[in-house]
C-alpha cells in the first residue's frame, strides 16, 4: 500500500541538511504535521490517500521543504563544537582519572560515555543560548533483545511540567512510521540532576541499531541519546 | 491586464523576481500573497504563540482560522519560521503531550514577548501609513 507520507519522508530525509539530530529531529517535526492533517481531512470523512496526498500538498514541495528547513552550515562555526567536544571528553577523561585513580572500580567498570551523543549535543546546543544537556552513560553499546542495560543520564535540568521519561525505537522506524515511533515509555529514578535506570531490550527488538533518548529536565535542552547495536 | 493574463504571461516565460523563480503551475496572485505574508511572517508566528504554547500543526491551522482562511502558506515556511525564531532565542520548544500523541511545542522566551511588542508597534505604523495612503487616494 503507497502512502504519500510516507514517501515524503523517504525523500526529504536524505536531502535535509545538518546534523543527525537536527534532522531526527525536524523529520519527526514534519511526520507528526502531515500525520495530524492527515487525521483532520480522514475525520471530515477523506479517504485516506487522499487525505496523505493533500497533507503533503499543504506542506510543501520535498526540494523547498528540505531547503528551508535545514540547518545552512558555516565552516567556521562547525569547528567550534568540534573542539568544544574535544575538550569536554579531555575534561571527562582527566576527571575520571582523577576520581577513579587509574583503576575502574568495580561499580562503573562497564560503564562507557557514549562519546558520539556529546558531540551531538554540543552541536546542537549552538541553537539556543539556553542550552544544558544531559551525559548519558550505558553500561553497554552491543546488546541482544531481553537484555539489561544500566543507564545513568547526570546534569539533568530540574523538573519543570514534564516527568521525566526513557523511550526507545529502532532507528528506520523514524521515517517509516508516522504513527508512535517510540515503543515504550520507561520509569525513571531521579535523585537531584542524576537520573537512573535499568533498561531491558525490548524481546522484539530487530537486529540493527536502536535508539535510545532520555529525557530529564522538561524542556529540549534535556535530552541525550545512546545508539546501541542490536545483535 | 486581468490576474489570469499576468499568470499566462508569466507561466510561458518563466519569469524570476528578485532573483526568485516563480513556481510555473503558482497563480500569481496566489503567489503575491504568499510573498507579501512572509515578510510577516515572524509577527504572524510569535502572535499565534503569544496566547500560549501551542505545536506546529496548531499554530498553522490558528493562523487559518485566525484569518478567515486568508493566510494559507505553505505550511513548511511555518516550521522554517519556527527554527529560525528558536534559533534566535525569541521561541522556547518542549515536548508535550497530547491526546496519547508527543509533540514538539512551542512558546515565547521573554526576549520573543519584547520582539513581539516591538514588531506589533511596527506593523500598526505601517498599517496607519498605508491607510492614509489610499484613504487619501479615494
């Protein structure tokens, strides 16, 4: 079955411009607008493809969408999280140093800092002049479907009116779904601006990467994500 | 010469404006207004969040409803609109819930409750202008 949503999607992810998460991000944005319309037209009793075509038609054109909504890149600028991240993974790292005397202790072993997401993040935080992320930490990267996995997010912002919450997805379902992409919502323990979980592997999980955000702070500063892989 | 001319005329030649290539299947006036609106663009966003927060698809479907359905812009010149109003610190996004559904919501930051004052003063200058204008022309 076509859905002209769906191939939308398909076409405007791979022309959108910046980085991972800005364009996770604003394909999400563009999913949840077109599904919405969609849904609108569907209730004054259009067909369904025919409420998909018209949604994507009020949207926009792929070319002027992709164009106007991505994130125009200047190279001098681009160096700036760069280093900001190198630094901050230094910083981490003498930290760890210092605090662990060299040795890991038997607590946090297997604990890693998911090098990749802080990167992300400090790109990202060139958007706001607000910004505060969390470090997220995973006790593995390479898991199989019903296993556990520690999760420990610090710095979070303080609550505001949203709870925080841990949702995990496989990555395609991004941009094939436009319904919920998220699986599963997970409880968290909070304790200041340390928030902790035990997080199992969803057993249906596909092989492949998946994606797990947490969010703690109650606002888009507060969001970090780990990509594990999936055996 | 009546609209439906100036569309041929410009749907055989192709023209550009400003540089800016006019969409060969675009009615003109259809497309004059849409250029006029983006020049209001900003007004018109931090207006449809002023009352409070509100997700992209609402802001949208408000500014229609708002307008008797005059303003209907393509609705990613909305979100581009969004971005760049984030981006320069006048919007604040979060996600909230709605109806089982997550979405990314937005609302004024201080800054963007000043921006906003400031561009209402504008626009009512400009609007008392060109009503005297054509009062006078009357």
């Amino acid at each position: 079955v076509t859905s002209p949503i769906r191939d939308y999607l398909d076409e405007l992810g791979p022309q959108l411009r910046g980085g991972w998460l800005h364009r996770r991000r604003t394909l999400a944005e563009v999913r949840d607008h077109l599904a919405d319309t969609a849904a609108e037209l569907e209730r004054r009793g259009v067909e369904r493809s025919e409420a998909e075509k018209t949604a994507v038609e009020r949207f926009g054109d792929v070319a002027a969408s992709a164009e106007l909504l991505g994130k125009r890149r200047n190279r001098t600028v681009r160096l700036a999280p760069i280093l900001a991240g190198v630094t901050l993974l230094t910083g981490l790292g003498l930290l760890w140093l210092v605090e662990n005397g060299g040795h890991p202790s038997s607590d946090s072993s297997n604990v890693m800092h998911v090098h990749y997401s802080t990167l992300l993040h400090r790109e990202f935080a060139l958007q706001s002049e607000h910004v505060r992320h969390p470090h997220l930490l995973v006790s593995q990267r390479r898991v199989q479907p019903g296993e556990v996995v520690r999760v420990v997010a610090t710095g979070c912002g303080s609550l505001q009116d949203e709870r925080d919450e841990m949702t995990w997805h496989n990555h395609r379902q991004l941009l094939r779904s436009h319904d919920e992409q998220y699986t599963a919502v997970f409880r968290l323990h909070r304790q200041g601006y340390r928030v902790t979980a035990t997080f199992r592997v969803p057993e249906h999980s596909p092989p492949g990467v998946g994606l797990l955000d947490v969010y703690c702070g109650g606002d888009s500063t507060g969001q970090a994500t780990a990509m594990l892989s999936v055996a | 010469v009546s609209a439906t001319h100036v569309a041929v005329a410009v749907t055989r030649t192709g023209p550009r404006i400003g540089g800016e290539e006019i969409p060969r299947n675009a009615w003109y006036g259809g497309w004059v207004r849409t250029q006029e609106l983006k020049g209001h663009l900003d007004l018109l966003v931090l207006s449809a969040v002023a009352a409070g927060p509100r997700h992209g698809y609402l802001i949208v479907d408000w500014l229609r409803e708002q307008s008797g359905q005059e303003f209907a812009l393509p609705e990613n010149t909305v979100y581009a609109a969004l971005h760049r109003l984030e981006h320069a610190g006048f919007l604040r996004s979060a996600r909230a819930s709605h109806q089982g559904r997550t979405r990314r919501e937005y609302s004024l930051s201080p800054d963007g409750r000043r921006a906003l004052a400031g561009k209402r003063v504008e626009w009512e200058r400009f609007a008392r202008g060109m009503q005297g204008v054509i009062e006078a022309a009357q």
